[in-house]
C-alpha cells in the first residue's frame, strides 16, 4: 500500500533515514514520485501468497509496513469477496511471508477505530477486526515483533473528504449528510507517524497498538463543504442528503 495517501507520505518519512533499500508494493502502476536510486517498485496483489513470498525471498527486509487494503466501508457492503480476500487473506499472506522470511524483525500494521466496536454488521470493520486478531495471534509466537496502529478519520485521505471536493469542482451542489455531523480527524502525516511510532512501542509476545489520543477539535462536514463552496469561485448550493 505504499502508493496512497498515507504510504506514500510513510514512504517519503523513511527516506529521511539512512536505509539501504525501500521496496514498495502496490497494486498500482509504478509512479515516478520517488526518484531515490534506493526506491524499488513492485507490482503485486496481496491476495497471492506465491508472489508475496517470492518478493520477501528476493528483498529479504528488515521491517514491513502493511497498509494495503480495501478501506470504502460502503463499496465493502456490496463488494464482499474482494474486501475480505484483500482485507483478511492478504494481510494473512503478508503476516506467513515475514514468519518464513528469516530476516523480518518487526511488521506494523494500520488498522482503524472502527475496529474497536465489540460487535458490528459492517463488513471492513469486521475485516480489520479479523486482522488485529492475525497479528496478535502471531505476535504470541515471538517470531516476529507486530504492532498495529487504529487511524481515525484521516481526513485528507477521507472518502467524505473527496466527495465535498469533486462535488465543488463537477457538480452543481454539495451533498452532506446533515447539519452537525462531526468527524474525529487526524492528517495522514499524523497516520504516518503513528505507524514510524510502531517501531518503537512494539514489543515480544504481544501485538500492542496505537492511537492519537489527543485529536483536538472534531471537523464538522458542514464547514468543510462551505470551505469547497469559497474554494470552487461559484455559488452553488449545500444539500443535505440524511444519513
């Protein structure tokens, strides 16, 4: 996942360090953000184990940084398959590849505050749910240290967050859910401190994970939309669709 918003903010982070090599994987094509000589890109869908195992043979890293995923909690609902083998099984995949890599010494993984719910219908949280479990089961043998880390609202690389903005500049109105709908948000530089953050709290035996505990003033998606309308130049309406 280290070509969306927050790995690449995460990736842009660990070149500030003195590494020897970054190899991202990304369902993606390789882009041309990162000049680095030490920058690899590798095409590869996490759902097959062959070619994760084969890329962990080949680079044989030190540290993995799992942030690949389906993340729409509403394109989940209808799309169940792919969200659970790209959600579940690849993160399983990612977690046998650094158990048989000889070489991996600690995996961090972000997962979100929703699943911090006890019980839910919802297909992505119950699949990040599912994941936390992989990682903490694994972390009790020792072989590994995994940590994880639940993002909020991370609103520049929210689903919400796109949609006030391509209404401004594609439709004619901007549709929110309804007058005082708030959101907890933190910025994707936040989330990728979060995971470098992993580093350094993971401990043996056990799967600990993160969260911002100071997130200052909820973001009210009223005032974000009335930002896109100032943003935009135009005068055009807010709709407020219900929940």
């Amino acid at each position: 996942g280290g070509l969306g918003c927050v790995g690449s903010i995460l990736c842009n982070d660990l070149l500030k360090f003195d590494i020897k090599r970054l190899v991202i994987l990304d369902r993606k094509d390789p882009v041309s953000k990162f000049a680095q000589a030490n920058v690899i890109f590798v095409r590869c869908d996490l759902r097959d184990f062959s070619a994760v195992t084969e890329i962990f043979t080949q680079y044989r890293p030190d540290f993995v940084f799992h942030a690949g995923a389906q993340r729409d909690p509403g394109y989940a609902e209808s799309h169940i398959v792919e969200t659970v083998t790209t959600n579940v099984i690849g993160t399983l995949n990612i977690v046998k590849a650094c158990e048989q890599s000889g070489t991996v010494k600690q995996c961090i993984f972000s997962s979100t505050g929703k699943a911090s719910r006890y019980l839910t219908e919802e297909v992505y949280s119950a699949t990040k749910k599912l994941c936390e479990y992989i990682l903490d089961s694994y972390a009790r043998r020792n072989n590994v240290r995994y940590c994880m880390v639940r993002f909020t609202h991370v609103l520049d690389n929210s689903i919400m967050n796109q949609q006030l903005q391509g209404d401004a500049e594609k439709n004619n109105y901007i549709a929110v859910h309804c007058p005082g709908k708030f959101v907890t948000a933190q910025n994707a530089q936040e989330a990728s401190h979060l995971l470098l953050n992993g580093l350094i709290f993971s401990e043996d035996r056990q799967c600990n994970f993160l969260i911002v505990r100071n997130l200052e003033w909820p973001v009210e998606s009223l005032e974000m939309a009335l930002y896109y309308v100032k943003v935009s130049g135009r005068e055009i309406p807010v709709i407020f669709m219900g929940n």
